[in-house]
C-alpha cells in the first residue's frame, strides 16, 4: 500500500509537503518495529553471548543499525530528488534546501505542520552535512543562474553524470534493503541483516557519496 500511495500521487500529481513528510517518518516508524522484533528475537536466541548484557548489545547493535538507515535513506533521497532537479525544474521541484525551508517555517504557524516541517529541516540539514561540495556547486549554480534558469546543456551535462551514480544508490533503496532482509528472516539468520545494514550498505553509501561528490567537484571547478 505504501507503494502504491507514491506511486498514485506521482501519477496524479496530488500531493503535499506534509504528505512526502509522513511518508517517510511512516517508513522510519515500521523499520523501527522491525529492528526492535529482532533485538526481542536475537536475544532469545543467543541469550548466552554477552551474558545478562546480551540484550543492551544488541540493543546497541540496533541503534547503529537504525542510525545507519537514517543516513542511507537520507542521501538517497537527496540524489534522488536532486537528479530529477537536473531533469527540469518542473520533474524536480521537491529538491529544497534548508534555507528556503527554514524561511517558510518562519512564516508558519504553530500546529503539526510545522512541527513536522522542522523535522524536515533537520533532516535536510543532515543531507546538506553529507554532500558539501555538492552544497558549493548549487552555491554556484544559484548565483550564476537565479530562479532554475540553469541553461539545458549543463542540466544535460548534470543529469548524464548524475545517472552513472544513480546504479550504486539503487541499492539503499527500498528494495536493496528489503530483499536481504526477507531472504535474511527466511533463512533464519537475522542477524546477518545488522551485518548487511551497518558494513555493506556503509560501504555502498560511502562509495556513492565519494562519486556524487567528486562528479559536483569537477563541474564546479569547470564552471569557474
């Protein structure tokens, strides 16, 4: 259902900002469940590995493992989002940075919405934090070319480059994650999906942002 939600609001067009936001705190919510049935589980299974801590262990392995969700999904979303910005500003148009959201937070008023708006400025802060030459390209890009009038040949220039990346963050998406975990539970060793989550998606995650960031050095060294 959470799918076929994203997908009817693309198709249709009708969507909100709080809607994309509930979205993904809804996603946070459920994989939050699923870390702590498998700390209830593996410390039922292996009661005998750290002793009376053998829950505060894995408890600790669950945090780093959520920890580590949170900076994946967050990163993934942002290239996501950023490469269909390239795109057009039209297709791209939920690429935001904190600034203008935190200067719409300024003109809200107080309720939900801007509680759950301020989340959202955190959570594009933490993006920002990750990706700073990424930050000093769009710097550039805002300064040279005011209200998205990039020209097309460096939107094309963008995208191309963007896309070559876009195959290594396909696997800290949904489905990257999600197979594992099934065949993980399937096969009865859930605790390789903490191993997964924490070493190989990091290495994944460090690998794309390396690229992304390193394809953003370049064009602003060439646009300068």
């Amino acid at each position: 259902m959470d799918c076929i939600d994203g997908q009817l609001a693309r198709l249709t067009g009708i969507k909100s900002e709080i809607g994309r936001i509930l979205d993904g705190i809804a996603g946070d919510i459920w994989f939050g469940c699923i870390y702590i049935c498998f700390i209830l589980r593996l410390s039922a299974e292996y009661p005998a590995v750290f002793g009376p801590m053998t829950i505060g262990a894995f408890i600790l392995v669950g945090l780093l493992s959520g920890f580590s969700h949170l900076i994946q999904a967050a990163v993934t979303d942002y290239y996501k989002t950023l490469h269909l910005f390239f795109i057009s500003p039209e297709k791209g148009k939920e690429f935001e940075r904190s600034s203008s959201i935190r200067k719409r937070i300024g003109v809200m008023p107080q309720g939900v919405n801007r509680f759950f708006s301020t989340l959202y400025y955190y959570y594009t802060v933490v993006q920002e934090l990750a990706t700073p030459h990424l930050q000093r390209l769009l710097d550039q890009l805002e300064s040279q070319y005011p209200n998205n009038t990039i020209p097309e040949h460096l939107r094309m220039g963008l995208r191309q480059d963007s896309r070559r990346i876009m195959n290594i963050v396909d696997f800290l998406t949904f489905n990257g994650r999600t197979i594992p975990l099934f065949i993980f539970v399937l096969t009865g060793h859930i605790w390789l999906y903490f191993v997964f989550e924490i070493i190989v998606l990091n290495i994944v995650l460090l690998v794309g942002v390396k690229r992304h960031e390193a394809m953003c050095r370049d064009h602003y060294r060439t646009d300068n």
